[in-house]
C-alpha cells in the first residue's frame, strides 16, 4: 500500500493532517456554537455554516490561479499564516453580542481565504508529484493515501473539540459558551505543526513547489507531458465541468454531518449508551481496530517472517486491550452530538486499505471502474445513505424549541439508537471513498497542463457550491417531517448518478 510512493507525499500528507485537524476540531461544534452563542435558529444557523463551508472550498478556485502564476509553495505558506490570524481570533471569547458576531464573521472570511490558498494548491502538489513516469500507475493509490491522511486529524477532532471545551468548563471556570473558543483555538496549535512539518521535510516535494525559481523544474514536467490540441484542452475541460456539476450534489448531501445529521444527534439520538455499543464512542478504541485493520493486511504483504510477525503481534495486542477495556465497563456513558463526527474519518482511515486492495485486484484483472463511474457508483451510495434515514425517522415528531433564559433552546425529542447514525455514515463513507480521491485523482490527471491550478480549483468550486446547498438541511429542519428531509438527498444524489451514467461515454474518453 506505502511502498514505491514518493517521498514526498507523506510530508505532504502530514502537514495536510495537522491543518485538517484543527479544522475539524472547530467544525465539530462550530453548528452548536452558533445556536448557543448567538440564539441562533435552525435555519440561519445553517445559512452561516454552509456559508463558511462555501468559501472554504469557492476561495481554492482564487488560489489555483495565484499559484498558476507565482507557484503552489509560496501559496501554501501564505495561506496557513492567513489561516491562524483567523483561528486566533475565533479563539477568543467576546460574547454574544454584535461586535463579537461581526468578529467572528470576519475570522471566518479569514480562514476561508487561506484555506483556500492551503488546500487546493497542496492537493495540486500531490499531484504533480506522480507526472514523474515511474510513479505514474500509482497516482490513485497515493490520493487514497493522502485522503487517508487528512481523516487521521479529523478522527481525532470530535473528541478534541469536547474535552478542551469541557476542561475550560471545569478547571477553568468558563461559562458553556465562552468554553467553545477553546476548541477553536486547538487550530492555531495544529497550524503551527503542519508548517513545521512543510519545511522540515520540504526537501522531498521542492520540485513541484513552481514559481519563477522552479522555472527548469516546470520546463521539464512540462516537456515530459503530452502537448493537446485546443480541442483536446476543449474536451477535458468539458468532461471536469460534468464531473463539477455532480460532485456538487454529493457535498451538498454528505456535509449534513455537521448541520443536520448534527442536530438529530441532538434532537433525536440517545445521549446515553453501555456495554459493547460504549466502546464505540472512545476514539482510541476506534485506533485498536484502525491497527487491527493495517496488521491483518501486513500480515499477508509483509515480504519479511519478520515483519509478519511483528504485524501479528500488533493485532494480538490490540485485540488483548480491546478485551481488557471491554471487561472494565461500568454502568452508563454520557455522549453528546459532535462525537459523531469521529465515525466518518474512523471508516475512512479503516476502509482505505480495502478499497484500495479491492481496487488493485480489480486493476490486475483488467476490470477496474473508471474514475467517473466510480464516481456515479458513490452517489447511488449516498442515496442509500439517506434512504436508512428516511426509514429511520418514520414516525419521528417534529423537532421542538424551548425558551431557557429567554434562549431558544432545542428540545431532546427522542431517544433513537446511535446505531441509525453510525450506520449511515459508514455508507455515506462508502460513497466519498468511492467519490472524493478519485474525483482529486481524475482533475489532477486530465486537467489540461497550463490550467491545472485553475481546473483544482473548480473542482473546490463545484464543493463550494454543495456546501452552499447545505444550508437546504438547515432549511428543512422543522419545517417538514424528518423522513421528508432525508428523502430531499436521497432523491438529489439518484438524479445526479443517473446524469453521470449518461455522460458516461463522454467522460471515459479523456480518462
């Protein structure tokens, strides 16, 4: 799986993991936030989460086109200063008034533009990374590595979010709202890590970084690319524009986890589990099984007895504490809605490694799906998603407000089994394993030569606007029946697949 990868995708990847984790540290309880802090309703919280999300993704189109012209590195490094200028400020408790909404509006814009700077230019970089002939057939095996890498740091967000804020509660002394600031402030850390990281280990990607000092490097990857025609640069073109307009509805319905599927965690969800289903819910139970996973493969691709061996012991042991802490188990745990989130980069973490051996054998075979269908295939996942949803919440009342302290406050309604959510975001997983890397592979590798800053950047314009369409959650919230809301997504992403699969042709012609 790791093996005859360049080097310089792991530093890329890690420095991608410390920034991905502060972000999804603050994305955690960022929908929470806005309700408490603010007296936010449902809906125009949800205006300002999909805004956000929005221009975290629209902003990469602006930064492909600065790096096309003054180089991806130099783009990188500004982008994480900007970044922690707008983390800093979230970070810090101003209330609930209007100057400390105006605020955090403006730390918002902040860390919008510089991830839009970071993440896509980053990605880009990976990218180029695999123009060199020799790493060419492992292009999308090290973009499921690199999205590996970013669900490490978003595996551990939810739980970091929740006990800093709870530790600035009770050691501190903050009030519940001013304790969120915390989890914010955990991305100004992360960003000094992954900076670190960058030029640490800079050495390895320096080639792909561009700009006016690389000119050589650039000349020479660019000779050792195919030249196109206008009609050819026409059609590939075209073909990503198709994949921008599916991809946006795949977004647009995978990111209620952090509205929506949000608030029925709330809402809806038990706030109380024991036994076997506890261990669910402590992230480092959730690592035994990530090295359970990784050690059976080792086991049988270790070329060495020794490196099987020590594979084997890894799962051994892992299997023993898995055990051991089951044994101490006592009574009732205590769970609250952002720990959800950690289910989704935990199934990516795990699957990747199988989705990647599935793939290779279907490669070796000759009968690997291409990008764009694997591409339609995830969007008939998601719609399955959303269905165990619908039939989930048959039956469900409509969600309630309370005032407290003159607050408007959500009402716990039910106590539904926190089964019906980690089951939909191990499919919703299915889908993006199935969607997002290769969708990252596919624009790295048809993107036309002099438009490939540009071309990554739509394909965070195509996210951009889903996310922008997240805000329909928000909307739908209270306003209809719970199966009703999920039944909007579940028809949205069968509409996009089956749009997909008659463009089929026309998409698998540039691949």
């Amino acid at each position: 799986m790791f093996e005859n990868q360049p080097k310089g995708l792991f530093a890329l990847a890690l420095a991608n993991t410390g920034e991905r984790f502060g972000y999804y540290t603050m994305l955690a309880v960022f929908a929470l936030f806005l309700r408490a802090n603010y007296g936010l309703s449902a809906g125009m919280a949800g205006t300002i989460y999909s805004s956000f999300l929005m221009f975290v993704y629209f902003f990469p189109l602006f930064g492909g086109m600065l790096a096309d012209k003054f180089g991806f590195g130099r783009m990188v490094t500004t982008g994480i200063i900007i970044m922690f200028v707008g983390y800093l400020l979230l970070s810090i408790p101003l209330g609930g008034d209007t100057v400390a909404l105006v605020v955090m509006l403006a730390a918002l814009l902040l860390i919008g533009f510089g991830t839009g700077l970071f993440k896509g230019n980053l990605q880009v970089m990976v990218g180029d990374l695999y123009n060199d002939p020799k790493y060419a057939d492992k292009r999308d095996a090290g973009f499921s590595i690199f999205y590996m890498a970013i669900n490490i740091g978003a595996l551990f967000a939810p739980t970091a979010a929740i006990k800093i804020k709870e530790w600035a509660e009770t050691s501190l002394g903050y009030t519940s709202n001013d304790a969120y600031h915390f989890s914010f402030a955990v991305a100004c850390a992360s960003l000094i890590l992954s900076i670190a990281i960058y030029y640490i280990f800079r050495s390895t990607f320096r080639h792909v970084e561009g700009g006016k000092k690389k000119a050589d490097s650039a000349k020479a990857t660019a000779a050792a690319e195919p030249e196109l025609t206008k009609e050819e640069t026409k059609q590939r073109i075209v073909a990503l524009c198709m994949v921008f307009a599916v991809v946006i509805f795949f977004w647009m319905a995978f990111h209620q986890n952090g509205l929506s599927l949000t608030y029925f965690a709330d809402e809806f969800t038990s706030h109380t589990v024991s036994g076997m289903q506890s261990m669910a819910f402590d992230v480092w139970n959730l690592v035994l099984i990530i090295l359970i996973v990784y050690g059976g493969f080792a086991v049988f691709q270790s070329k060495t007895q020794k490196g099987r061996g020590i594979a084997a012991g890894v799962i051994i042991a892992a299997v023993a504490l898995l055990v051991w802490k089951y044994t101490r188990l006592q009574g009732e745990l205590g769970i609250t809605a952002p720990i959800f989130q950690q289910f989704n980069p935990f199934y990516v973490v795990a699957l990747t490694p199988v989705s990647m051996a599935i793939f290779g054998y279907l490669s070796a075979k000759g009968k690997e799906p291409s990008a764009p269908r694997k591409i339609a295939y995830g969007m008939i996942v998601a719609a399955a998603a959303y269905a165990l949803m619908a039939f989930g919440s048959m039956g469900l009342p409509m969600p309630e407000t309370e005032m407290v302290n003159g607050e408007p406050v959500a009402k716990h309604m039910a106590d539904v089994t926190p089964n019906l959510l980690i089951g939909t975001y191990l499919i919703l997983t299915f889908g993006e394993l199935l969607l997002s890397p290769m969708g990252i592979s596919f624009v790295s590798k048809v993107a036309p030569p002099k438009y490939k800053g540009m071309m990554m950047g739509g394909w965070f314009v195509a996210t951009a606007i889903g996310n922008q369409l997240v805000v329909v959650g928000g909307l739908l919230w209270g306003a209809v029946p719970l199966w009703v809301c999920w039944s909007v997504f579940l028809v949205i992403c069968l509409i996009a697949a089956v749009f997909m699969f008659a463009m089929m042709k026309r998409l698998e012609k540039v691949c």
